[in-house]
C-alpha cells in the first residue's frame, strides 16, 4: 500500500410598624355635624387665617372641634391635608408616591384570587367597554379651578356666619364654575381620563379640595342617562376614577394591611371624620353615595364595625335613586366595594339584600315614564334589559358564590311572582354554578316558556341555559327531553344571527352526550336554517366556534367525517382564509392516534387537507407554510392500510399529487415509502418471491422519482442516502446504485451554488456516504470502485472554505480505502455480497486501492504544506503519521515519509515532545 496518512478533525422579610397607639376620647352626641358649632369657652374675635394672639386665646372644647368638621377649611388649613403637620401621615404619603399609576393599581387585587367562580371586575369591564358603545353625543359638565381653590373666605364674627361660609365653599366645591360640552366617544373617553390625570395630579400637589370635586363632579355624571346606550360603559369610566381616589383616601403606607383603629393617631382620626362630614354635606343623592362608597375602606380608621353598618346604611339609601338603571350600578358598586373588603366583613347579608332590594323595584323597569325615556332614545325594551346584566351578572355572582341550593329555590320563587321575569331568569342562569342549574333545566325550560315578554329575548335565554347544560350535564333521563323541548324553540328562530347565536352552546351539548344520529341532525337543521341566501356569511366565528366544539368533543372522530351534514357544514365557509382556519382546526382537534384505512374516511381527510395546501403560494409566510405541512404529515402517517402494502403505496402515489408545493410533505412521503420497503423485506426476512420483489423496486422507483421535486438540497442529498440504503438492504442494487449518483450529483450541484449547505452539515454527510460505499458492490458494467472515485473527483473540484475540511475528508477516505483492502469487512448487508466477497483481495484490485491512496496520499501532502507552520498543520500531521504508521506496510519511502511527518509536527513550539 503507498504511503498515506490519515488525520483526526480537532475542533477544540416583613418589616416592623413602629405604631404609636392611644386612646380616642369618644363625646356621644345628638348633634347633626353641620348644626352651629357650641362653644363652651368665650373665643377671640379675629380675623380667618390669621395667627392667634399670644398666649391670649381661650382654648375650645373637644365638642367643638368634632362639631366643625369644616373649620379647618375655613382657617388657612386644607381637611384634607391636615395630617401634612404630622410625620405619620397616612395620606399625604400616598402623594410621595411619584408617577404611580393609580388606575391600574389594585384592579388585579378586587377578587380573591382562590375563588376563580366569580369572574374580576378587570376582566367584566373589557367586555363591557367593548359592548356598550354609542354613535351619539355624551353631556359632560366639569368645573375646574386653574389657579388653585380660588375661594374668597372673608373673616366672620359669629359661628352661625361660619358655618353659612362653609355651606357656601361646599357649594363651590360642587358646583364651581361649570361648563357643559356635548362630545363624541372618543371625546368623552379622552375627557374622563383627563379627569383621572387631574385628580391624582391635584392630590400630589397637596390640592386635596380640587381632587374631592373632581371625584363629586365625576360621580354626578352617573345621574345622567341622557345616553342610554353608553351608560354601562359609563359607569365603568367613572369607577374607575373613583376607585383611584378610594385608594388615594384610604390606602396608608405606614400601616399593615390588617391595621385596627387603635394603630390610628386621634389627628388622623379626626381628619377621616372631617372627609366623611364633608361628603355628607353634598346635596346630590348620587354623587354623595359614590364618593362615600369609594372611601369605605378609611371607615376602619375609625371603628372596625362601622364599615359593615355603612354597607347596609348605604344600600337603603340606594332606594332613594329614582332611576332604576342608576339604581342598579350603585348596588353594583357597593358589592364591588364589600368584595374588595371581604377579607375584613363577615356578614355578606349586605350582598343578597341588594339584590332583593333590585327585585322590590324590579316592577318600575317597566313603568310609563320608563318606556317613555325608551321611545325618546328610540330604543326596545330589549336592548334596555341588556343595560342591566353586567350589573347583575356581577351582583348575583357574589351572592351566588358558595351558596346553598336553598337560596337558588328561593329565587326562583321570588321569579315565578313577578311578571316580565325574563332578565331575573336570565341572571339567575348565569350567576349560579352550572351544575345547580343543569339539575334544574327542566324548570328554567319551563320558566323561559312563561316568560316570553319584551325583556331578555327567547334566544338568549335559551343561549345562556345551554351554556350551563354543556357545561355541567343534566341528568342522564332527563337528556334527551331537554333537548326535544329547547331544540324546538332553537328552530322556531327566524333571524339568523339569533339562531346561530343560540344554537351554539346546544350543539355541544348535543356532542358531548348523544349519539351521532343526534349530531347529524341538529348540524342538518344548522345547514337548514343558515344556507339559504349565503345568509351564514356574518356569522363565520360563530359557526367556526361550533365546527371547533365538534372536533374537540366528538368521540368517533372517523364517524364524524362520514356524516352526511359534516362536510356541507364545512363547505358554508366560503371565504378561504376563514375555510383554511376551519380546516386547520377539525385536522388537529383530533386527539386520537389510531390509524385510519375507511376510504371514505381517507376522502374526507384528503379534501380537508387539499384545502390546505392549495392555500399556499409565494406569498404563504414562513410559519404558516410550515404550520400547514406539518399537519399534512401528521395526517399523512395516521392513514394505514396495515398489510394492504400495494394500497398504501397508492395512497402515497395519490398524496404526491395533490401536495405538490409542500417541500416537507414529499419528504415525508419518501420516508414513509422507504418504511414501507423495509417492512416488506422485514415480512419475508430477505427471502423475496418475484411480488415483493417488483414492490421494493416499485418502492425504490417511487422514492427515485420523487426525491428531485425537493427544493431543499439538503433533504435530496440526505433522502439519496437514505433512499439508497433502504434499496440496498432490499436486494435492489440497480436503485441504490442510482441512487448514490444522484447524491454525487447533488454534492456537485452545491459548489454550482444551486443550493446552500455548510461545511460543518455537508461533512457529516460525505463520511456516512463513504461508510455506505465500503458494502456497497462494484457495478460490472463500470470501472473498479468507480462510485469511490467519482465521489473524490466531486469532493476535488468542490470550493472548501477550508483547506482543514478537504484534509478531513481525505484521512476519512484513507481509512475507507485500506479498510477495502481486507480479506473480509467489518460489516456487511443481508444478502448482498460486498466487493471483499466479489475481487477475494485480487491483486488488480488491491493495486487500484494503492493507486487511489497515493493520490489521496499526494494530496494531503500539498494541503499540510499549504496550511504553512501553525498548530493545526502540527495536530495533522501527527494524525497522518499515526495512519502510515499503522495502516500502511512500511518501507524505506513510507518510513521516510513517516519522519518528515514527525518532523513538520515536532514544529510547533507548542507541541510537547513527550507526549507525541
């Protein structure tokens, strides 16, 4: 053997409150707040914000003070910002807070987050911001003070002259000088905010009066209902606000959440009484509960009972609130604000007197002076109830949550006496848990059919009772007359939108507990009612919705292929990005695995996914491509004939045809082929009759054929390899012989720059196919290991990078090459008689094998030289002398060549001699 040398590739805790507490002194009094302060001690005349007299002025009683919650207003000192003599104030630390957002603070926290069953207030106001909107004109009057409280106090001699002052400023507070704009939703939505950005601003700025007017201002515009429509999401802007300034009022920094009045210094104490004096003084029903409702939470600076004794003080005077729909968002309010409390509130009675409260005025909702706003406004009694269910919802989901059955029964009674009881059923169905009222839908479906007034439309009601019972299932007898009895009405429907509205939570409830019969029927009435006039197009998301509740909830994914009404169900999406979604999700809803062979299964599959796959084109994302091929060969390798071989090789015949486009689905066909062959020969153990043998050729054939029709270059140089193994393993050597010259083609095709392979995934390759090449027997009608050469001349003539990479290869060819020459190989294929069984180590051969090491040999020599002194060129060298000294037969040039080897080694300064 001639000299040669081989190389290896060498990549080389809580804190502590310091709490300071004392006794409050507590006078009992009879004496409204505001009635003419009595002063138990003569007082100085002097004049309004002026400095006492020295050592002069007699003090005044305790009494007095309590008495005049405004008199600190009226002598230079803001009542809201008395604690800023103190160092523990609790409120004015809230304005050190700088560039806090206050209106997104504490919306995550109105909920515990342990009881998921009633839905936030967070997530319920998105909906209803997006729900309610309007195109009309929204009134908003605001009053601003530009240059600070702008009140002109004058020095008064007489206390009944103070407390008339103080009226007045309050009144100023109130009202200022006000203007009235009609603006736009927008315009509105951009004036609220401002408003909030005012009052958080106000309040860092020490102007606690202005933020307080701001708060009474904004809680007036929940009077107006001028903009019926809007109200909702009225009411939603507002609290908001409302909310930033509770928290402004009443969070304190310097106290633990669990804090008790004793924790509060008698100066804060006397200031909280002072807000809650001043809030009483406001003469408008609404706005004076909102602002108080708002600081509920500063009622525990002052007693830990007073709170709960406000709630229900509070929620009969809600009563007074002519309005009914003003009237229910205030009780919506207070729940919101107890729920925020709860931690602290025992008592939750508050809660369901509320709602009982709502129930006794339920009758005003339809009044005469009601239906006359409605026909002002040219709006339906229907679209009027609809005002009322956020609130509702809300309020009967507190009441509902871990509630007996006792309290549903008592509800549901208190319904059956009052008339138009269609939006008190409507609420009742979607506050309690579903499994309460699916045990009851016998008697909802009996109560909905004696309710069919104006207010809450049939649609909906059966709507949302068929969310409970797809949710939660009735019992088992009482299934099937649910259904006859709801889907009745469901069919009665003449508007579509109202149909498919309702229709959807039913079908679910149709898949999820009856039979295919059952579902094959109802989706025949869907078909039925929406088809004509291509009347389904608006409703796409919710027939797709249901077409996804039907894939995901079907138990015989195969039977619901086969349906008669399926697919036409599938055929109402005309619009192709909305078809392909629906496409999308029934062939990846299927959680099931099992194989597939019905052929009218197969048919169905085929044009889900040929919808697929004709959606793609040149302007098809890179995601959306990959997103859609992966899920053809997911459907792909669930379709199996078992041992139908020639079957399944015609499916995969079909399935290139119609996935022509997709590079991944023709590499995923070529796989599924090759497994096809070799499961064949693994079926006859090697021992091929005449059939099996035309099928694995036929095989071979197919995946030849298809290999080209790859954009990718690395999946055809890979699948050639592959290909050819799998032909070899088979017997067919004419096909892996063509097989392993269309992969020479292909490696030659990359240095054409017809495709982009790196060094780095390319060598990995050429080695594999170097390591087939050993088995792989000379062709007779070709020259003497000619697949060999030719995979040199490629790798010659191909630009490397590197001259490092070529080297690498050439050792890998040397070790392949003396490999060759042995008697006998280290590893052969099955029934295949590999080149040491053809030549027997014949001496023409093993010549050739020196030849084509001496060429190889030569090579490396010049790209060692070429690499100059360095330490790679050191590492190769010493791993191609390791190769002639031990895979070559030494002589005096080999041995030659084996010391000027060691000498270009020994080099490199860095080598260390003793251990070469």
């Amino acid at each position: 053997m001639s000299n040669n040398y081989n190389i290896d590739w060498q990549t080389c805790t809580n804190e502590s409150f310091a709490v300071k507490t004392t006794d409050l002194f507590r006078v009992k009094t009879k004496d409204h707040p505001l009635k003419t302060a009595v002063v138990t001690e003569r007082v100085p005349r002097r004049v309004l914000g002026s400095q006492p007299n020295t050592g002069r002025t007699t003090p005044v009683s305790t009494p007095s003070v309590i008495l005049e919650p405004l008199s600190m207003a009226l002598e230079g000192v803001d009542p809201l910002t008395a604690f800023a003599i103190e160092e523990m104030d609790p409120l004015s630390k809230i304005a050190a807070e700088e560039n806090r957002d206050f209106r997104d603070s504490g919306q995550d926290k109105k909920f515990n987050d342990n009881k998921p069953e009633i839905e936030s207030w967070s997530t319920k106001k998105v909906a209803i911001l997006s729900k309610f909107t309007t195109s009309e004109k929204i009134s908003i009057v605001t009053s601003f003070l530009s240059d600070g409280e702008k009140v002109v106090v004058k020095a008064q001699s007489t206390a009944v002259d103070k407390i008339q002052h103080r009226l007045e400023q309050l009144d100023y507070i109130e009202e200022g000088s006000q203007t009235k704009l009609d603006l736009s939703q927008a315009e509105y939505v951009g004036r609220i905010e401002q408003l909030n950005k005012e009052l958080v601003s106000a309040w860092n700025s020490e102007q606690r009066v202005k933020a307080l007017k701001i708060a009474i201002q904004c809680a007036k515009l929940l009077a107006d209902t001028s903009v019926l429509r809007f109200y909702p999401s009225k009411f939603v802007l507002i609290t908001d606000i409302l909310d930033v300034f509770g928290q402004l009022g009443s969070k304190v920094s310097k106290l633990p959440e669990d804090f008790t009045p004793d924790m509060v210094s008698d100066t804060a104490k006397e200031t909280c009484l002072n807000w809650f004096y001043k809030i009483a003084s406001i003469r408008e029903l609404v706005p004076r509960l909102y602002v108080e409702m708002a600081l509920m939470k500063s009622y525990y600076f002052l007693s830990l009972s007073e709170c709960e004794e406000a709630l229900r003080r509070i929620g009969h005077m809600i009563s007074g609130i002519g309005n009914p729909l003003v009237a229910v968002y205030a009780r919506c309010y207070l729940c919101r604000v107890g729920r925020n409390l709860s931690n602290r509130i025992k008592n939750k009675q508050y809660l369901l007197q509320s709602f009982h409260r709502f129930l006794h005025s339920y009758p005003h909702l339809f009044s005469r002076c009601v239906k006359g706003d409605l026909a002002q406004q040219k709006m339906t009694l229907s679209a009027y109830m609809s005002l009322f269910t956020p609130a509702l919802d809300y309020m009967l989901q507190t009441v509902a949550y871990d509630a007996p059955d006792a309290l549903l029964n008592d509800l549901l009674d208190r319904c059956k006496l009052q008339g138009n009881s269609s939006l008190i059923l409507n609420t009742v169905m979607s506050a309690f848990k579903p499994a309460s009222i699916s045990n009851r839908t016998l008697q909802f479906l009996e109560m909905i059919e004696q309710s069919l007034d104006q207010g809450i439309p049939l649609h909906s009601l059966l709507r949302t009772l068929g969310l409970c019972v797809s949710v939660a299932p009735p019992p088992l007898e009482h299934r099937r007359q649910i259904l006859g009895v709801a889907w009745r009405h469901i069919s009665s429907l003449k508007e579509v939108e109202e149909y498919v509205v309702c229709a959807e939570p039913w079908v679910l409830f149709v898949v999820k507990y009856f039979s295919h019969r059952e579902i094959n029927a109802i989706l025949g009435d869907l078909i039925e009612h929406v088809a004509p006039d291509r009347s389904y197009e608006p409703y796409y998301t919710q027939l797709k919705y249901i077409v996804e509740n039907i894939v995901l909830n079907v138990q015989d994914f195969e039977a619901l292929l086969v349906m008669d009404n399926f697919l036409p169900l599938v055929d109402l999406f005309q619009q192709e990005s909305v078809r392909v979604e629906v496409c999308k999700k029934i062939l990846t809803g299927s959680t099931s695995d099992h194989s597939i062979n019905d052929p009218v299964v197969v048919n169905a599959l085929m044009f889900l996914c040929t919808t697929l796959h004709d959606s793609v084109n040149a302007l098809t994302p890179e995601d959306e491509y990959r997103q859609i091929g992966d899920i053809l060969c997911h459907v792909i390798k669930t379709i199996d004939y078992g041992r139908d071989f020639e079957q399944q090789l015609t499916f995969y015949v079909e399935a290139r045809a119609m996935f022509s486009n997709i590079d991944i689905v023709f590499v995923q066909l070529v796989q599924c082929v090759n497994t096809l062959s070799v499961d064949t020969r693994q079926i006859v153990k090697g021992l091929h009759t005449r059939k099996t043998a035309d099928f694995v050729r036929a095989c071979a054939a197919y995946c030849f054929i298809t290999i080209p029709s790859i954009k990718s270059v690395k999946h055809r140089l890979r699948l050639y390899l592959l290909s050819g193994q799998v032909a070899l393993f088979n017997q067919c050597l004419g096909q892996a012989d063509a097989c392993f010259k269309a992969a020479l083609t292909t490696i030659a095709e990359l240095q054409n720059g017809k495709g982009q392979f790196p060094e780095a995934e390319l060598l990995p390759h050429v080695k594999q196919f170097l390591s087939i090449l050993l088995v792989v027997p000379d062709n007779p009608d070709c020259s003497v290991l000619n697949l060999t050469r030719s995979l040199l001349n490629v790798l010659q003539g191909y630009s490397w990078e590197s001259n490092t990479s070529l080297i690498s290869i050439f050792l890998c060819v040397v070790d392949v090459l003396s490999v060759m020459a042995r008697e006998w190989y280290p590893y052969h294929v099955d029934k295949v008689e590999s080149n040491d069984s053809l030549y027997g180590s014949d001496k023409k051969f093993i010549a050739e094998i020196n030849k084509m090491c001496a060429v190889v040999a030569g090579e490396l020599i010049s790209k060692l030289q070429a690499l100059g002194p360095c330490k790679k060129q050191s590492s190769l060298a010493v791993e191609l002398f390791v190769r002639v000294a031990v895979r070559n037969d030494l002589n005096a040039q080999t041995t030659t060549l084996a010391l000027n080897l060691w000498n270009l080694a020994a080099k490199d300064d860095s080598v260390d001699k003793k251990y070469m």
